[in-house]
C-alpha cells in the first residue's frame, strides 16, 4: 500500500442520498485502495452508506472529498464525517 506522510486519522462517513445499487461500495473500495488507506463500507437499512476509513488524514481527506461526489450514477444529497479515536 502507497502510504502519503501524516498523522493517521479513523473516520466514520454516512452517505445520504440515491448511493445504493450505483456502484458506490464497490467504487468506494476501489477508490481507498488506489489512495492507500482502508476503507469498508455497507448499505444501511434506510438506504444510506456508512464508511470507516482509516489512513494519512490527506488520503482519508481526498477519500472524503470523493464520497461527496461518488460513481457517476449515485446522487449524493449528504456526507456527514466523524473523527474517531
């Protein structure tokens, strides 16, 4: 894994909008591996996504900064982005 320099930071990122049956987990997943950082996401019951990402805050920013706009058939309404220890 290409490991960008900082301070490793863990997020949980919820994703609202049209995010399911659009390729968003799988593009999620292709998109933290390419920046080196850990990612897993899962549909949730009410049709959003929630991420835990976890990596060099300036990858895990650049993850952050793709999930507001996802694959090019999701609808991203909301990303809410919570720091964690």
């Amino acid at each position: 894994m290409n490991r960008l320099c900082g301070e490793d930071v863990h997020v949980v990122i919820r994703v609202e909008g049209r995010v399911q049956g659009v390729y968003y987990r799988a593009t999620a997943r292709q998109v933290a591996r390419e920046l080196g950082i850990d990612a897993r996401p899962i549909n949730l019951d009410d049709g959003s996504v929630r991420i835990e990402a976890s990596g060099p805050r300036a990858a895990v920013d650049r993850f952050v900064a793709w999930c507001r706009e996802g694959p090019p058939l999701a609808e991203v309404r909301t990303v809410m982005v919570r720091e964690v220890s």
